[in-house]
C-alpha cells in the first residue's frame, strides 16, 4: 500500500511540473511563433536582396498570435479599455509606451509592426511618417491594399492603380462635378432635410441625432446618387449597406455567421439593385428624353467618355456607386454628426453660422432655400465643414461633400430659431465614431451656455 501510493505521489508530481513546465513554455513559443516566422522571412529575404548594401531593419513590435495577430488586442482596446484611451489610440500608445518608455521619446518614430486582420501590418502614426507615406503614395511607392477588395468593388477606385486609377478617377469627378448634379444635390437635400428637422420638433422625448442624422443622409445620398425615393427597397438598402460597413471592419473570415459572409451577401443584393437599375436605364436611353435621373451621379458615370471615346461597362458603374454610396454615407453623416454636437457645446459659433446663413436666406428669392451660387459666399459655414471633414475621403468623392453638408447645415441653423417650445426640447446628441461614443443629454436643460440647433 505504502509503495502504491508513492507511485500515484510521483504521478501527480510529474503531471504537476508538466503542467507548470511545459505548457508555459508550449504557450510562449505558440506566442512568438508568429512574430519569429514573419522575422525569418525578412532576415532571408533582406540577404537576398540586400548584399553589401545597408540593410533594411524593421521597426520594433510584434506579431502576435499565429493568423489572429494582435487584432483581439485592438479589438480590447475599441470594446472594452477606457485608458489610456479607447479605440486606436489607446492601442497605439500602449505600444509607444512598451517599445520606446512612453510617448513622444527620442527615436521614437512612429512606426511600429503588427499582425491585424489577417495581415503583417506596419503600423504608422507620428505625422512626419504619415507625411512620407501620403507623399510616397502619389507616386506608386504605397498602395491601398483592402483585406477584402471584392467588398469594396475591384473595379472600383481604390481597388485600381495606375492608368486605370487615373482614368475612373477622371470619369468620377467629371461624374461629381457636373454642375447638373451640383445643382441637383442642392435642389434635393433642402427639402428633406426641412421635413427631418420638422419630425424632430414633433417627436415627444428624446431624438438621437446621431440616428436621425443618418438616415436622413443615407435617403438623400440614395436620391442624389441614384435617383432612389424612400421606399421598402431602400429601407432594405440601408441594413444592406450597414452590413457592407461592419463587414468593411472585420475579420475577413468567411464562415457562416461571421460578419464578413455577411457582408458578402450584402454586396451581392447590393449588387442585383444597381445592375437592374443600370440595365433599365440603358434599355430607356434611346427613345428617352431628359429626365430627373439624367442629372444623378449614376447617369453622369454611364454617360461620361474618355479621351479614347471608351464608357464604363455595367460591373465598373455598380462598383464604383456602391462604393461612392458608402464614402459619400460615412463621410457626410459624420461631418455632420460632429458638427451638431460641437455647434451645440459651441453657442458662440452657432451664433455666427445662424447670422451668415440668415442674411443668405434673406437675400435669396428661392423660399429660403440656397442655391448653388450661394454656396461659396457662405464662408464661415465652410469653415464649420472643414473643421469636422478631416482628411479627404477614403475614394476620392471629398469634392462632393461640401455641397449636401452646407446645404443640411444651412437648413437646420436657419429653420430653428431657439425661442419656440419644440427648439427649446433639448436634443440627445449621440455620436459614436470610430469605437467611442461621445454623447451629451441637453433635454430640459435651462442653463444659457445650453444651446440647441
């Protein structure tokens, strides 16, 4: 009996090292992995290509877990940490702080490695890097490279470089800048958004603007875009589209129940609106006379020519609307978003912007409404846009965005007076962007720096 249990003492014993021995070590080298595979590809690579020559190095970081990275880490850091920071910037510092000691420090250049969805990423974020690889990117050194291109469109102009870049870059903004569809956008966008701003002084309780303001701007970009009223189609669209967008953000693995198949099945049903839509009008162009849908931004892309007389085909208009749809979305919503909820922290600026936007609507004979003309006399509102745009957009559409965010900016400092009961209900503005939501309650505030648009 004493020797049986000696023996069971011993098997605990080495089960018990194996446990504390073993499986730390089997979990660090699971860990560095990764990191040492990606640095052995360099090393072999950098001798290869790099004899007696200075020899490239790469930045500091690490890659993480094998095929997942570090993305569950930057995933942490937009769900749950709080310090110090959420969304990128807390990951980033944290790997500032780990690498160089903290923020700021000398030799300290903003330039680190990582492994994020799926790919060895080289993590950029001090401004004289970002400034070489946005200079860099013009002539070729740098291209845009989506983990998911089929989302987005191949055929679209993120997905393209070179010559064919130039040339749906050029067919695009001829597209934009028409001054049928300048002039249409502005014809389009009051209106709506004077109902929207109508319904929200009607509603009992409280209205996120956040929510309201996207769709109010999704409707209008579907009008301008494509000609498209609101209807159970675009109501469908919508999801559609926000599907696409969450797709756009995650994982790209293709599994069921994963956001990226469901962004593929988005796209396809996206996909089957357009390409109807675009075949229906080809059938109607011969014996049509001109119509509302011929000043729209999908007839501008069927419609322009190159300098070789060459048209777009069918798959390069449904690629690249779908893609303008959801840059014109993103990027107006949020510029708008951010100005409401800085305008009305801000009494002073809204002050200003209604003044200018009062004399604008008193001088025009239009009901109020601005024209296509005023737009550029408007320059504080300008200012207002510019302050919330940032950078210019992810597919080239920036030139679009002033004209619909000026005029949604117009009619809500101009069509609210601040003295009526319903201008006097505060409004919850509540902004999510990029991973953190910002968000302040004004409803039945009565203090004088609380001022509602």
């Amino acid at each position: 009996m004493w020797m049986h249990a000696q023996v069971m003492a011993a098997d605990w014993a080495w089960w018990i090292g194996l446990l504390l021995g073993a499986v730390p070590l089997l979990v660090l080298a699971v860990w560095h992995s990764n990191d040492a595979g990606h640095c052995a590809a360099f090393a072999l690579k950098r001798w290869r290509h790099h004899r007696g020559a200075t020899r490239p190095r790469l930045p500091p970081g690490h890659m993480g877990l094998p095929f997942v990275g570090e993305s569950l880490w930057l995933l942490w850091y937009y769900k749950f940490a709080r310090r110090p920071g959420p969304g990128p910037d807390g990951f980033v510092d944290a790997r500032r702080r780990r690498y160089y000691g903290g923020a700021a420090r000398a030799g300290d250049v903003g330039v680190y490695r990582t492994h994020l969805f799926g790919s060895p990423t080289v993590l950029v974020c001090s401004p004289a890097a970002n400034k070489f690889v946005l200079n860099s990117s013009q002539d070729g050194a740098f291209g845009i490279r989506w983990p998911a291109p089929e989302l987005v469109g191949l055929s679209c102009l993120v997905n393209v470089e070179g010559r064919q870049h130039a040339r749906l870059r050029g067919f695009v903004l001829a597209a934009i800048n028409r001054p049928a569809s300048l002039r249409a956008i502005a014809e389009v966008v009051q209106p709506r958004v004077v109902a929207a701003l109508r319904s929200w002084a009607d509603a009992k309780g409280t209205v996120s603007a956040a929510t309201e303001i996207k769709k109010v701007t999704f409707e209008n970009i579907c009008k301008m875009f494509a000609s498209m009223d609101p209807s159970p189609v675009t109501d469908m669209m919508d999801g559609w589209f926000a599907g696409l967008l969450a797709g756009l953000r995650a994982f790209p693995i293709d599994f069921p129940g994963t956001a990226y198949r469901h962004a593929r099945a988005c796209r396809r049903k996206l996909d089957a609106v357009f390409r109807e839509e675009v075949q229906r009008r080809r059938r109607r162009r011969e014996g049509t006379v001109d119509d509302a849908t011929s000043r729209d931004l999908m007839s501008g892309l069927m419609e322009m020519e190159d300098e070789q007389g060459k048209k777009l085909c069918d798959d390069e208009v449904v690629d690249n609307i779908v893609s303008l749809i959801v840059a014109g979305y993103e990027s107006t919503s949020n510029a708008m978003m951010w100005a409401v909820y800085h305008l009305a922290k801000s009494p002073h600026a809204l002050h200003k912007l209604r003044e200018e936007n009062s004399v604008v609507s008193r001088d025009n004979k239009n009901g109020g409404f601005i024209t296509l003309d005023d737009i550029p006399t408007m320059k504080y509102t300008a200012k207002v846009i510019r302050f919330r745009k940032g950078g210019g957009s992810w597919c080239g559409c920036a030139p679009c965005i002033p004209t619909p965010a000026t005029t949604m900016i117009h009619s809500a400092s101009t069509r609210t007076d601040g003295t009526s009961r319903q201008s006097q209900e505060r409004t919850r503005c509540s902004v999510e962007g990029l991973g953190s939501a910002l968000g302040t309650c004004w409803r039945g505030c009565s203090s004088a720096s609380c001022s509602t648009i």
